[in-house]
C-alpha cells in the first residue's frame, strides 16, 4: 500500500460510520492518478440478527423484497422479510455458500458438496455443473453472471475433500450451453468474484493473498493474464491475509470483505473507505428499494448499513 492509500485508511478507520458523500469516480483506467472523495456509510451498523453458526451469501430478491443469506454449518438458506422475520428456504443447502440473484431472477448457488445450483422458489435445486474433466468441484464458493448467460464460480479449498478433486484451486466458467471451461490458474483461494458494470472487467479476490486481482474479459468465459487491483489493508499484527466476498456499486467501485471490516475500493484501485461490524464480514450484498442498504454476514450475524451509491444489480 502506497503512503496516499495509507493515509485514507488511517483517516477511514476512525470515521467508518460517519455520514459523507457519494464518489463521483471514472470506471477506465485513465484514473489511475486520481484522488477519489471517500465513500461513508449514511447511517449507523445495525445487528438485523445474531445466533447463527457461520453465515454467507447475502442475495438481494427484488420481487419479493427479501434476502436470501446462509448458513453454512447448518447446511441452511434463511430469507429475511420486510417485516423483519425470519424463515427458512431449506435445511438441506448442501452447504450452500455464494447466491446471486441476477435481474432474470434466477436464484444461483454455489453448493460447498461440489455443485453449482439454480434454486427455484421452493427450494428445489437444479444442477448446473457438478464437475470439470471428469472430476468433482473441489467446493464451489462464489459466483457472478456476464452479459450472455454465463456463470463465473471459484473453487477454492474450503471444505473440499483432500487431496483436493481438482487439484487446484481456480475459477471455473460456466457457458449459456452448459459447457464448463476452467478460465484461470491455479489461485491462492479464490473466493470473492465479481464483474464491473460494464462487463469487462472480472474481479476475483483470494483468501490467502493480500493482493486482490482483476482480469480483462476478452470473450464469454475468456480472459486475460491477471494484474493486481489493489492490495487490501492487513489488520495489526498481520500480512498476507486476503478476502472473502465481494459487491459492487453502480459507479463500479468495489466493496470487498476482510478482516477489518468492509474496504472500498475505486475502479482504480485506490482504497476510499472501511466500514467497521462488530464481527469479522464474511460476503457482501446491496439491497432495499433504492439499493443502497448494504446486508453484511459476519461470523454469526447479519448486519445492514446504508449506503450513498446504489449497489450494482
């Protein structure tokens, strides 16, 4: 991390929950040299509910206005309603981990047991890849969409068999045909996936790295050598650790889950804010009506914050 970066950490760190301004920020990379405001929460942390024993994949469901989060221990997906309550989708995930619920609606997952699902409204789970070259997942973890149908997962180590099915740890593509394609090398857990609004861009954040990584899509399922976005502030005491979910806004900032809290990032690459939780975050979502609350699973519980910039839907 350079001095600059530094410095807004230091000053975002103190001021995690206090009330500022939206970023106006360019999403190419013409930018690298600027200086981005900071982007701070508009209101305060609050606990939506604890007790739970590992919670994840945060999806926002805007027919409905609910959201879908998990917990993976328990092998449960639970759905928050607007009026605060709480029910179970299904006890029987799989260990579902990542879902994403793209503008069709679709309810995608990523089952932990070695398969990537699409739910439908009762729960019932249609599989979509369930193996590359012949072998299972390792434990598909995270997942994001593209423009023609088609489904970027990582597959780190995360309750996975050993030795690991796969042999490696990767990201895996999944074609509007069925067709799965492993797209990148092997990765130090990859685990937060995501693509810029404009689709070019596919940001893939490891757990065991403090450098996240973003490549060029060249073509559906076609990438790019890697470069490193950016390099995610390391908590006193420590280096090396990386990240785990990962959510983006409209204007193409990148919010990514780590152990201080949430990091900001701009399309540049240059951290622009830190929200804090009482708990270590584990994913990322937007959500609400204006798709400014952003839902955060953290350890055992499930924490909302409003925002100033829409998420990314």
């Amino acid at each position: 991390m350079n001095l600059h970066s530094a410095l807004y950490a230091l000053v975002v760190g103190f001021a995690a929950l206090a009330i500022g301004q939206p970023l106006v920020s360019a999403q190419d990379d013409t930018t690298q040299g600027d200086t981005a405001e900071t982007i701070k929460p508009t209101g305060k942390v609050e606990l939506v509910q604890d007790g739970f024993a590992f919670t994840e994949g945060p999806a926002w469901e805007p027919k409905s206005k609910t959201l879908l989060f998990t917990d993976i221990p328990n092998s449960a997906i639970h759905r928050l309603h607007p009026d605060g309550s709480i029910s179970l989708f299904t006890g029987d995930s799989k260990h579902t981990n990542g879902i994403l619920i793209p503008r069709d609606g679709r309810i995608l997952a990523c089952q932990m047991d070695g398969q990537v699902v699409r739910y439908d409204e009762h729960a019932n789970a249609t599989v979509l890849a369930s193996q590359y070259d012949g072998k299972r997942f390792n434990a598909p973890n995270d997942l994001t969409v593209d423009g023609e149908g088609g489904i970027y997962f990582t597959d780190p180590l995360f309750r996975a068999p050993t030795p690991l099915p796969q042999t490696v740890q990767a990201v895996y593509y999944i074609a509007s045909d069925g067709t799965v394609s492993r797209v990148t090398e092997g990765l130090a857990a990859p685990n937060g996936i995501g693509m810029s609004p404009d689709r070019k861009r596919l940001y893939v954040c490891p757990s065991q790295q403090a450098e996240m990584l973003v490549y060029e899509v060249t073509g559906p399922g076609k990438l790019s050598p890697p470069k490193t976005f950016c390099t995610v502030e390391q908590p006193e005491g420590k280096s090396g650790t990386g990240a785990d979910g990962i959510a983006l806004d409209v204007q193409g900032d990148v919010y990514i889950t780590t152990h201080i809290g949430v990091q900001i990032f701009s399309p540049a690459g240059e951290q622009i804010g830190v929200v804090s939780f009482p708990q270590q975050p584990a994913n990322v979502c937007f959500g609400g009506d204006d798709w400014k609350t952003m839902f955060v699973t953290a350890r055992t519980g499930l924490y909302r914050v409003t925002m100033p910039i829409p998420g990314l839907h």
